[in-house]
C-alpha cells in the first residue's frame, strides 16, 4: 500500500496561490491553485469575481482523509463529475467537510431524495470525481451562493433538479415561527436532520442557542459540525440548508429537547463505556500509547475518527498514517 504524502498552504492566507500537491504517487489526488484564469477544460467558461483555490480529488470514497484536511471549517462550492463527464452536480456550502461527508452515508444515500442522492446511491462513487472550490474564509453566503450560480451557468449540471442557486433550499414552507426566528438571527444558524429519511426537524439560532436549548456539548457539535458525525447516531447536523432534503417535520422546540434526551438515554445505553485503544508505533515500541476512547485518540492524531475507526475494525489493513498499529485494548461494548 503506497502511503499518501500530503502538504498544504494557508488556504485561508492564500486564496489564490497555486499549491500544486499531489499524494506520493501522483494519480489519485491533484491540488491544483486558482487565479481564476482556469477555464476548467470549458470553452464557454467566464471568469467568475470571487476567487478560489480549486482541489480536484479523484476516487473521493476512497480518499476521505485527504478531503477532510483540505476541506474542514472551509466554504466554497463542490463538483460531483462522472469520468466521463456526463453527470454533474454543483453544490455549494460555508462547512465544506461536513457537507460533502454527507453524501457518503448511507442512511442518507438510500433517501434518494434527489436527482443526485439516486445517482450516486444506484451508481456509487467509483465512477465519481470531486472538484471543490474553496474560497476565502471571510467570504459571506452570498458570495458562496455567487460563486455557485457561475459554475452552474457554466456547466448546466445535469444532476441539479433546478438551475438556479439559492441559500434556501427546497423545504416546504416553515412555520412563521421559523421564518421570524431566522430573519432575527445573530449568529449562524444549525440545522437538525433526522438522519433516517433527512427530514428538517428543527432551526436553531445558533450554536448557543443550541448548546443552552439542548445541552450539547461544544466538542460534540464541534465533531458534528466538522467532521460530519452523527448526533446520538440520529441527528446530522448542518450550518448549511440542505437542498438535497425534501422533507420538512418541524417540530416544537419542547419537542425537540424530549426527542434529543429519548435519544440520548437510548444512546447511553448502547455506549454504556469507551474502549481503550492500543496505538503501537511502528519500529519503536517506546512510542507506544494507550487511549481511553476514539475520541482521544483521534484528538492526540487530529485525524478523522472515521478512518480511524476503520483501521480498528480492520476494514483497512496495515499502518494509519504508515506509524500506528491501532488495536481495542478490551471487549468492552
């Protein structure tokens, strides 16, 4: 197994630098920067005014790791392509990585709410290559939004059920309650999923208003957040309107803190305690370590606890990061 080497700039300092870097063998993964001179292989491609660093992944299931360092806190726009290119999705979102790593769940897959959710679900991704536009970090929605709209009057995205971007999504009409809480607003708002079905359960604020409402913890919406984990394994939680989500069920907000805490004594029960984990140091068991949970361990690493937990379950074999042997320490459930 060929290790992957990967270096990045600033993205956030360097918006429009070419950064060029590729993995150890040059074919899966190519950065490549943009001063919005790339005509993306498009003879009816127009330079758009926001610029962008433009990240071009190929066998994107395979290569989630690398997504995530290129990806997480970003906003910008991303490519769903066939190698062919006759299938296009262009979406836009100001959380990158958790946006993205939704379509890689199945529970969300198998929704086929969507032209493009049908697509990938009947289809999968081997025939798929991802190109992400990641842009300044101050950039606003609008920019995004922006920035999306030019590559979808470029491209005419086969897999986009209307032509037209829009921060809103395609969710049936909200309460008026909604609607006035959102037009007030202060901060960012965090919308809650059901994940089953991707149903809109409810619009939080913020992620104070969430923490005080809920009492989440802010590592836990951060990990949500950031890294695409489900909440309680039933929640998915976006800072972006989803428009693949065609479903509404807004609920009350006393509704959804009886739900949460249902789900969260269930989720107690099913993860009464952490494992702990081995990680041995390839060649110099000095280095060895011992973590009480995934969460540790991925912390120490900053690594993505979903690779991590494949090499656990010995879905990928040999070294993480070609150093740790990672292994359960206990039975413990």
């Amino acid at each position: 197994m060929v290790e992957k080497k990967f270096f990045l700039l600033s993205i956030k300092s360097q918006p429009s630098l070419d950064i060029g870097i590729v993995n150890s063998d040059n074919s899966d993964v190519i950065i490549t920067g943009n001063n919005n001179n790339n005509n993306d292989g498009n003879k009816n491609f127009q330079k758009p005014k926001h610029k962008y660093v433009k990240v071009l992944v190929d066998d994107p299931f395979n290569n989630r790791d690398i997504i995530l360092k290129v990806t997480k806190k970003q906003k910008g726009v991303y490519l769903w392509e066939s190698l062919d290119s006759k299938q296009m999705y262009v979406g836009h979102s100001i959380n990158l990585y958790n946006r993205i790593s939704s379509y890689f769940m199945p529970s969300i897959l198998k929704t086929k709410a969507r032209r493009v959710l049908r697509y990938l679900n009947k289809h999968g991704f081997s025939n798929m290559k991802l190109t992400i536009y990641i842009m300044d970090e101050n950039s606003s929605l609008e920019q995004v939004v922006e920035l999306e709209q030019h590559f979808i009057d470029s491209l005419k995205p086969n897999l986009n059920v209307d032509l037209v971007a829009s921060s809103s999504g395609y969710h049936s009409p909200m309460s008026q309650e909604i609607r006035e809480r959102l037009r007030k607003q202060r901060g960012i708002p965090v919308y809650i999923y059901n994940a089953e079905d991707f149903a809109l359960l409810y619009v939080f604020e913020s992620k104070q208003y969430m923490y005080d409402s809920i009492s989440i913890h802010h590592n836990s919406l951060n990990d949500c957040l950031n890294l695409g984990t489900l909440y309680l394994d039933t929640f998915f939680l976006s800072l972006d309107l989803i428009e693949e989500s065609t479903k509404t069920n807004i609920l009350t907000l006393d509704e959804i803190k009886n739900l949460v805490s249902d789900k969260r004594d269930i989720y107690n029960v099913k993860h009464p305690a952490a494992k702990s984990i081995l990680a041995e140091f390839k060649d110099d068991s000095s280095k060895n370590l011992v973590f009480h949970s995934l969460n540790s361990l991925a912390n120490h690493l900053k690594g993505d606890r979903q690779v991590i937990r494949e090499y656990l379950k010995g879905n990928k074999s040999g070294y993480y990061r070609g150093k740790w042997k990672l292994t359960y320490l206990s039975d413990q459930d």
